[in-house]
C-alpha cells in the first residue's frame, strides 16, 4: 500500500447523500428561472416547434392555461416572444409598437389575469421586420441610431401593457441608455431593463429563428451581435450597459459562454443572466431522443453548470420540465 503525503481525504465529504448535500456549493431552484415562450396570433392553437420537441407555440387563449400551469409549478417569471407572420412585417417594424397587434394585447391580458407574475418582453426588429434583422436596414447596412426611435416606440408600447422587464436584444449601441430615458420620460420608472449585454454572433440560435421564422433575409447578424472569439469586448458592453442604467446583465448563449458568464459576475453588482438558447436545448432534447444521454440528467448538469460559473438568473426552454421535475 502507498503511503499518503498527508491525511487528507476529499473522499470523506461524499461519503453519503446527507453529507454530500450539506457541502454542496451551488443550487438551481425555479426562483432562478424565467422560461421563455413564444405566441402566435389567433386562438386555440398549440403547434410544436420541429428543432424544439416539447416547445409550443400558443394563441393567447392557450397561453394563459400555459402560464397558469407553470404558476402552480413555481415559476413566476416568463419571457413571450410574437411569432409574426409575413404579411405584417415591414421594413421599419410598424407593428411592434401597434397596440392593437396580438402581441401587445396578449401582454395586457397576460398581466391582467396574473398580476403576480413577472412578464418579460423583447425589444429588438427581428420578428416585425421584413429584413429579418434587428435594427433597420438601408442599403444592406443596420443603422444604429435611426433604430433607437423604432425601439423606443416599441419599448413605451410595451411598457403601457404593464410588463415588468423590458430585454432588449438587438445589440445597438446606446440602446440601454435611450431606452431608460424615453421610459422615464413617460413615467415608466418601475420598468427594467434586461439588456443582452453580451449576445454573441452564435450558431445556436438557428432552431429560435424556425420558431419565429425570423431568420435574417440577408447577411448575418455580426455587425451588430459580438464575435465568439472575444472576451474582453464583454467588459466594454457591460460598463456600458451598467452605466446606461441596466437592472440586469445578460450573457448569451450560456453553455458555450461560461467564461463570459464568470467575466461578468466578477467584475459586476448586477445581477447576471444567462440565456440558455434554443440550440443548447435543440442538442440535449435530440441526443436524449435517440438515448445517446440521460436527457433529465444532463438539463440538471447543464444548468447547474451556469449557476456554478456565476449566473443568478437563467432563461431556460427546460424551465417548465425542471420544474415538474423537481416538484
Ligand atoms: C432576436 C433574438 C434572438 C434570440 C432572442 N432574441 C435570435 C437572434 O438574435 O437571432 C435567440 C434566443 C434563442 O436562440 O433561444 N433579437
């Protein structure tokens, strides 16, 4: 027998359950999670999205069954994306801030039937836009400022609807700040902001854009969303973000990010948020499907996984199966 150095035997601390759960460090509970949806126009309608088994598209009748039943399951906070359909995109996204388009009035009636959850929205042109980018599009190039009045449009629009966080996604620069203050301006104090601080240029967002059909027409989204190579760039949109008045920094996606993530929670007070994307749930639901991976136990390790790299907050298509889960 080999003589140990000394007598320390990591060992001992996961030596059973009881002791194993008294030294762990890190824990995902419902309260960190907030599970992104997507809604359609109409009503009684459910439909799969084909690279998201387990995801639905809903009208707003069947929303608000969804959104109940995850209440009873102990998540209090939801993210609602509007699916749009061709004939109502335009160049300059005029129906995202038309109060009587399905998204704005499902907003209203989503608060008004549950006044206790936390309603989260999205600002960004994608899913309104005929270019299918977030920002405006002249001669093949994104404008950043002429972009800022559509999204302040589109933020007051959706702060009149009483949501709770605004989560703008598109990357313009000076977003957070303008939004802010236009909210301010029209007595939307209490409305925060998640801002997409550090959204990269990512490949894992392909089964999101099926969902949407949001795709962009032309090009792709680097000019305005962060390359994957870069770390320290993140610190620049997170002190901006910060001094512009974000509630929360987000980082996305997660999985592939996780050093993003340590980044900013330690050179941050914010709170963070990590986007766990479409893709990220695309790759363990398909894995799981032919019985390549324990699909559950991979969801929990994954997740653990951004708790433990520093996120407080996680947006996660597995929000409503953990919760089940873990009931
Ligand atoms: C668009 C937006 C995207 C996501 C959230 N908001 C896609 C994109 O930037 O193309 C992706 C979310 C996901 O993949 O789950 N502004």
């Amino acid at each position: 027998m080999s003589q140990f150095i000394n007598s320390r035997r990591p060992r001992r601390n996961r030596k059973s359950e009881a002791i194993r759960a008294m030294v762990e460090e890190n824990r995902v509970t419902v309260d960190d999670l907030i599970f992104p949806m997507f809604l359609l126009d109409g009503k009684n309608q459910k439909i799969e999205v084909g690279s998201m088994p387990g995801i639905f598209r809903f009208s707003t009748d069947l929303m608000l069954k969804e959104i109940e039943e995850c209440l009873k399951l102990g998540i209090r906070a939801f993210d609602v994306f509007p699916a749009v359909e061709d004939q109502h995109k335009d160049k300059t996204a005029t129906k995202s801030y038309d109060p009587n388009f399905f998204y704005l009035r499902a907003l209203r009636e989503i608060k008004k039937q549950f006044p206790e959850a936390c309603i989260m929205t999205d600002i960004a042109m994608d899913p309104y836009s005929s270019d299918g980018h977030d920002g405006l599009v002249k001669d093949g190039k994104i404008l950043n400022d002429e972009t800022l009045e559509i999204l302040g449009k589109m933020a007051l629009a959706q702060a009149d609807t009483g949501i709770d966080i605004l989560g703008p996604s598109d990357m313009m620069d000076g977003r957070v700040g303008y939004l802010r203050d236009v909210l301010d301006k029209n007595g939307f104090m209490e409305v925060s902001i998640m801002s997409y601080t550090a959204k990269y240029a990512s490949g894992f967002y392909n089964p999101f854009r099926d969902a949407l059909d949001s795709a962009p027409k032309f090009g792709d989204k680097k000019t305005y969303q962060m390359n994957p190579a870069n770390r320290t760039e993140a610190l620049i949109e997170a002190q901006l973000d910060t001094e512009e008045g974000a509630d929360f920094l987000m980082v996305k996606p997660a999985l592939a990010y996780l050093d993003i993530i340590r980044l900013l929670k330690d050179n941050s007070s914010l709170p963070i948020a990590a986007y766990n994307v479409s893709g990220e749930y695309s790759m363990i639901k398909a894995a799981a499907l032919r019985g390549w991976l324990d699909g559950e136990r991979v969801m929990k390790e994954t997740l653990l996984s951004m708790k433990r790299a520093g996120a407080d907050i996680i947006l996660t298509y597995f929000a409503k199966e953990f919760a089940s889960l873990t009931n």
